[in-house]
C-alpha cells in the first residue's frame, strides 16, 4: 500500500488537458444550435443513437455531448431509447449485413420529419471495413443520410457542427 501512494506523489496527476477548442467558437456554435433545434423541432431534439457495427470510438464522444462541459440538454437536445420518440436518427459505423434489417426498422419506426446523421468515417464510406461479405459500405448504402460528420472519431465539438449542419439543411 505504502508502495503505491509513494508511486502516486512521484508521478503527481496525470490527466488529460482541459479541450483547446476556442469557448468563443463553441460559444457561436451552441447557440446557433439552440436557435436550429428552436426553429426546426419547436425547442426539443430527440436523438435516437443507433450503433451499426462500430468499434464504439464514435459512441464515446457522442456520450461527452452529454457531459458538464458541453451539455447539449441546455439546447433541448436529448437522447431517447426508442426510435418511435425520435426526431433525429444518430447512426454510428458500416451497415453490417447483420445489422441491415435493424436499421430499416428503425428508420421505418422513426416517425417524419425526420434527419439522419451518419457519424464517423465508418458511417461515412464504410472507413476500415469498406464494403465486403459483411458490411455494406457507408450508411447512404442503406438509408438516405441528411448529414455526415467526418472524423475517426469526430469531436464532441465536430458532433455539434454536424447536427447543426444537418438542422439547416432544407426537408426532404
């Protein structure tokens, strides 16, 4: 015991840095979001995560929207565990064949207006696992995509400029 806690003073804290992002630049971008999620859904978004066949990367940064420094609920956004409450379908890795029946069902579940967003490389263009027996490429090979935020894994701040991207886009 005495051993670990010396290793402990020796090597002090050993965390990450707070993100260098500009406050001033998430600043413009939360409330350009605030005013889309207002303007398009009446001030409530609710995001229904769908997991594809990812390697979870993109799941873990969609869960920092939710923590104290971004905080996406001040926007009225939320996350719902049925597809049936959703607005917003936030989809994560390649279309695996195993999961193309499911997503389809979502989607057919999800009920209009209603946005899709393709997260991360994999989402994007089937990123590592491109298309073979197993996976179908890129969400768009499945279901029509409004919006694809680029990046493995993209940023929480990179998540909100997608979703903001995807709110301005004009209705299908």
């Amino acid at each position: 015991m005495l051993r670990i806690l010396n290793k402990i003073r020796k090597t002090s804290i050993v965390t990450e840095p707070r993100p260098t992002t500009g406050e001033a630049a998430l600043d413009e971008i939360s409330e350009r979001l605030r005013e889309g999620v207002a303007r398009r859904f009446r001030g409530s978004l609710a995001i229904r995560a769908v997991d594809a066949g990812s390697c979870n990367g993109c799941e873990l940064e969609i869960h920092a929207l939710n923590n104290s420094f971004y905080d996406v609920e001040r926007f009225g956004i939320h996350f719902v565990a049925s597809p049936r409450h959703a607005d917003l379908l936030l989809i994560t890795g390649p279309a695996t064949v195993h999961m193309e029946t499911a997503l389809l069902r979502t989607y057919a579940a999800t009920p209009d207006p209603k946005l899709v967003v393709a997260v991360g490389d994999c989402a994007a263009c089937g990123g590592e696992f491109g298309c073979s027996y197993a996976s179908r490429g890129g969400i768009a090979n499945v279901l029509p995509v409004d919006a694809v935020i680029k990046g493995c894994p993209p940023t929480p701040q990179a998540l909100m400029e997608g979703l903001l991207e995807a709110l301005e886009k004009p209705r299908r």
